[in-house]
C-alpha cells in the first residue's frame, strides 16, 4: 500500500473507531427536544415535540412541554429545526459494477450517511462484500446505512462473476433463484433473459422461495404480463422499455426490437425505442397504469441517471470542473472525463438521451396522476451520479414532475418501508421504529430541496452532529484521493 493510502487507512479507522467508541459511550437516553417532527405518509408536521430514543429505537414522541427528562439523558435542543425520518435511496451500487470495494467501502458508505441516507438498496454488486459490510454495520464495527441487497444481476449471457449471473436455461434459472437466496439475497435482480420462458421460470421460482424478484422488464415481456408474474419493482422507464407498453405500434416495434437484438444490429434499438415514444397512446399508458396499480407493482424511474446523460444536465466543461469529483477516485474520474472525446456522446446519442428522458418525465408524471406506486432512487454510480448527492436530485425532480414535496419525501421514506414491508420500524418517527433520523435546518414540506439543509443525523440511535458529518466528508474525500488506479 502506498504511503498516503496508509496514512488514509488510518484516518478512516480512526474516525470509525472513534464513532464506535462513541457509540459505547451513548448515554442510556438521548433526547431530541423542540423539533417540529415531520409525518411523510400524511404530510403532516408536529412543532414542538421531543423524540425520546434508547437501544436504538424511538422510546416516544411528547409534547416538549410534557417531557421529563430522564437521569443522565443527553438532550439535543433542536428549536427551529425539522425532524424527518432517515432516506432510503431505493436503485444504488455500492460494491461492483463501478464501484470498486477497494475504495467504496471508504468512500461511498460515509458519503451515504453524511447526506441522511440510512438505508439502500443494492441493485447488482459483489453479494460476499455487501453482507460482509451489512455484518460489520449491524453490529456497531462499521458506519453505514442499512443495506439490502441482491447480489449479482441475472443476464442473459457473458461470464459469472461477482455482478452478473449469466442464464442460458430453464434449469440454470431455477438454480441462480435457489442458490442466491440460499446465500443470503434479500431480492432476485434481472437485467435480461435470453426468452420468455426462461423469465417465468424466474418469476415462478422466485414466488416458491417466497424471494422477491425485480429489475428490468425484458423485451420479450411486456409490463403487464411482468407485473401479472409478480414483479415487485420495476426499475427505470427507458431501461424497462415502457414506451414500448405504451406504444400504438407496441407488437410492431418489439417484433422488431426483437429480431433486431436476434441480428445483434447496435443501430436498431435507438431507432425503434424512439418511434415508440412518437406513437405514444394515453388509452394502452392508463390501461398500464391500472395493471400496476392494481397488482402492486412499484416502479423506480431514477430520473437523475438519465438526465446526467443528457447535454442539458451540464456542459462537459462544468461537469470536468464539478467539485463533486472529489470523491471519485481517479480510475473513474478518467472513465467519466467529458473532455476525453471517446467518453462524450455522439449528435445523435445526445438527442436520443434527451428525447428518453422527456418521455420518462412524462410517463413519471402519469404514473403518479393514475396512483402508481413510486420509489426514489439514484442508481449511482451511473456516469456523474454522486452517492448521496443525487439522491436529493432525484426528489428534486421527482417534484419537478408533479409530486409535491411531501410525496415527493415518501418515496425515499415511508413509501420505501411500505415497500420493504417494515412499516412502523422505517419511514416514520414513533414508538418502536428504529431512530434513523435526520434533522434539518429548514422544512422540506414546503420545499423539497431542503432536505440538503442537514444539521444532524441519527442512526441507530447514535447521533452525528454537523461537526462529525463534516469529518464523514472529510474522510470520504482523503479516500477517493489515496484509491490507487487500476
């Protein structure tokens, strides 16, 4: 190891075993007293109460004016401040893919924290490393949010390794659902399969294991018949091809998607995925959205990944000079370099991208009209999706598309708890649910992008000042600096 990611290594243990330590120290009782406490899954807000918290749950939630303190409690006076529940960021990548575990672990799990996320869920990444961490968080060695995770995502072909697990048959099918829940899988994540069959063998198998299965919508499935197998989540709009559901022309042009990957003609797709999005129908769109909403079915737009692709989300200029990149090792910093020509887009590729994300706005904003149900999540590390950060974005433009700011924070609360079927211990602040808080200086229900304005978290009970988020920052940013390259 070279010199400074020693001297890196030490001042990340350091701060980790100092946070421990300090949570060994935690008084019996920790009190955050005269907050307005914030109520996600019905908007509301409650001034003036205290939150008593001990052994990492929330103990009760008083009127301020009520509370007697308990002796030796530690009381947080939290006047003028807004408590809402910890975030959840629904679509990460924590552990592989890009993310390499040399240095996310350093680098992304601080990151996470220090921006109020508590909880994620892992889409595709390296399932040994996730439970190791997920191990060394649960029992107080590790800060980190809580992590769920699916290990490798099933495709369609290429080499098994930490990521993906490649099937090419019913049996393998069948085996991958057993083996990764056998290994400790929380979900099943599909890119892609090679047919029909072989994704109801998943889905069949999934429902016998009592394993919920996600991902994205093949091309030779529709939404429909997806969400009628018992697809819990679908995540993206363009990846999941739902223009093509809601296309006049949907037999024609997934006949010819199909037969278009069958050739392996890499011209094709675009083509026909945008001719989709022109014969868009309101009437197969609702009828859709019904088929949703009716069987249960959440969708996972990450809008924020695909506007980063986009020339509007910033000019290679800004994006070469976004102080963002100071947690992003230099290997990937290279891999992203938009002043290295071969990383830039092409005329056409940037319109297409444009043209995708103006459609998955639009078909975000009907699905929130007809009650379809939303979850927040980033999918960093995407090209210039920062862990943390752009979760925040994606509530942004959540927003943007006609969710209020209190819809808007239930999708990456109380809306992801319903959707982990842990209503009462996530996403909300009352008795009995874990104290994963974050306290902000100013009121996210009237503007979402206030809940960037954090002055405090709690996880686990365990409370992180502003002062120690800053040192979370700090560490983040001296790790991606000493990740050597590949």
């Amino acid at each position: 190891m070279q010199r400074v990611g020693k001297i890196t290594f030490l001042l990340v243990l350091g701060l980790a075993m100092t946070i421990a330590l300090n949570a060994a120290d935690e008084p019996q009782v920790l009190a955050i007293t005269h907050a307005a406490v914030i109520d996600p899954a019905t908007g509301s807000l409650r001034t003036d109460q205290t939150v008593v918290i001990a052994g990492g749950r929330i103990q009760r939630v008083v009127p301020s004016p009520n509370y007697q303190p308990e002796k030796g409690a530690r009381i947080i006076e939290a006047r003028g401040k807004f408590l809402i529940p910890g975030l959840w960021d629904m679509h990460v990548h924590i552990a592989g893919i890009s993310a390499d575990p040399n240095w996310s672990k350093k680098v992304i799990l601080p990151l996470l924290i220090a921006h109020g996320i508590t909880g994620v869920r892992d889409m595709g990444g390296d399932l040994s490393v996730l439970r190791s961490w997920k191990h060394e968080i649960e029992t107080g060695k590790l800060l980190g949010p809580r992590i769920l995770a699916g290990g490798p995502m099933i495709v369609p072909s290429g080499k098994k390794t930490p990521e993906q697990w490649p099937i090419t048959n019913l049996d393998e099918a069948r085996a991958a659902v057993h083996e990764l829940k056998g290994q400790g899988a929380d979900f099943i994540k599909i890119i892609s399969v090679p047919s029909r069959e072989i994704f109801f063998a998943i889905a069949e198998e999934a429902n016998k294991e009592k394993i919920p299965f996600v991902g994205h919508v093949p091309v030779a499935v529709t939404a429909s018949e997806a969400s009628n197998a018992g697809m819990r989540s679908i995540e993206h709009i363009v990846y999941s091809n739902l223009a093509l559901d809601c296309s006049a022309k949907e037999n024609e042009l997934r006949d010819a998607l199909l037969e278009a990957r069958r050739k392996r003609d890499q011209s094709a797709p675009g083509r026909i995925l945008a001719e989709a999005v022109s014969t868009y129908s309101p009437e197969k769109a609702a009828a859709l959205w019904a088929k949703f909403k009716k069987n249960g079915t959440w969708v996972t737009p990450t809008l924020v990944a695909i506007e980063e692709q986009t020339p509007q989300a910033a000019t290679p200029e800004e994006q070469a000079s976004d102080p963002r990149l100071e947690f992003v090792p230099a290997s990937l910093r290279k891999e992203w370099d938009p002043r290295d020509p071969k990383n830039r887009a092409s005329e056409e590729d940037q319109k297409w991208w444009t043209d995708q994300f103006a459609n998955d706005k639009k078909l975000t904003r009907d699905m929130h009209k007809a009650g379809v149900s939303l979850l927040a999540g980033s999918d960093s590390l995407d090209r210039f999706v920062f862990p943390g950060f752009a979760l925040h974005q994606e509530l942004a433009i959540l927003n943007q598309q006609g969710l209020t700011p209190p819809e808007a924070l239930r999708t990456a609360t109380s809306d992801a708890a319903k959707f982990l079927g842990r209503e009462g211990e996530f996403g909300t602040i009352e008795s009995g649910a874990h104290a994963d808080l974050v306290l902000l200086d100013e009121n996210p229900l009237q503007k979402i992008s206030k809940t960037t304005k954090i002055f405090a978290v709690v996880r686990e009970g365990i409370y992180l000042d502003r002062a120690t988020l800053d040192q979370l920052l700090s560490q983040a940013k001296a790790a991606a600096k000493a990740a050597s390259p590949k």
